[in-house]
C-alpha cells in the first residue's frame, strides 16, 4: 500500500466522518421541529437528548463489537520500513490515526517551519549511508 493511497484512504474517512456529523445535526433539528407542538421545547429538547445519547451508546457497542483486536494472520510478513509500519498502525488503529493527522495538521498550520525542518532531517537520514 502506498502512502498516497493511505493518505487517500484518511482524507475519505474525514470527509465521511463529516457528512454524518452534518446529517446528525440536521436531523436533531428535524426531529425537534417535530416533537415541539405536541411535546413543548423542554419536551422536545429532552427527548433529542436521549435519543441521541441511545445512538452514540449503540455507535459505541458497534465500534467495540467490530474493532476488537484480531490476532495477525500467521502469514504476516513483518514490517520493516517506517512507511509499511505506519500504515499497518493506521489500519489497526484508525480513530488513533486520524486525530494524530488532525494534531499533525493544527501544528503544520501552527508552525510550518518545524514541519518543513523536521520533513528535511528525516529525509536526509534516510538518503545517509550506513556509515553515517
């Protein structure tokens, strides 16, 4: 797997994660609408309240269900270049993944001269012979 297509992969997964949050919110506010006449706006705000806290508990149980840590296959070849490590990490832990990328993002946004120094000093060891 190339690092273009994990970077593809994690740009896909926000955009995802932010179409839900939208769709979340507008039906918050559809199902509020809805309640209110009959239900008052306490009422309403009551009901949306638990309703949504049902679903985040319902998310949660299913997110725990499914990503419960799987025993590698026995024909794993182990990862040896910080690149294959790192997208195997991803694939592991990908809510871990994807704040790491957004922390990433805010301290190159932040300070873009670390990020462009760090990006160089890796590079040059990489390129350094084994004598180096």
């Amino acid at each position: 797997m190339s690092l273009r297509r994990g970077l593809t992969i994690l740009i896909a997964g926000t955009a995802l994660a932010a179409c839900v949050g939208v769709v979340i919110v507008a039906l918050v506010f559809a199902g509020h609408a809805l309640l209110k006449p009959w239900l008052g706006a306490s009422g309403a705000t009551a009901v949306i309240i638990a309703v949504v806290a049902l679903l985040i508990a319902a998310g949660a149980l299913i997110a725990q269900w499914t990503l419960r840590s799987r025993p590698a296959p026995a024909t794993a070849v182990p990862a040896t270049a910080l690149v294959d490590r790192a997208l195997v990490f991803v694939r592991d832990r990908p809510v871990v993944s994807m704040a790491g990328a957004v922390a990433l993002g805010a301290l190159a946004i932040a300070n873009p001269i670390f990020i462009a120094r760090l990006t160089r000093a890796f590079m040059e060891r990489r390129h350094a012979g084994p004598d180096d």
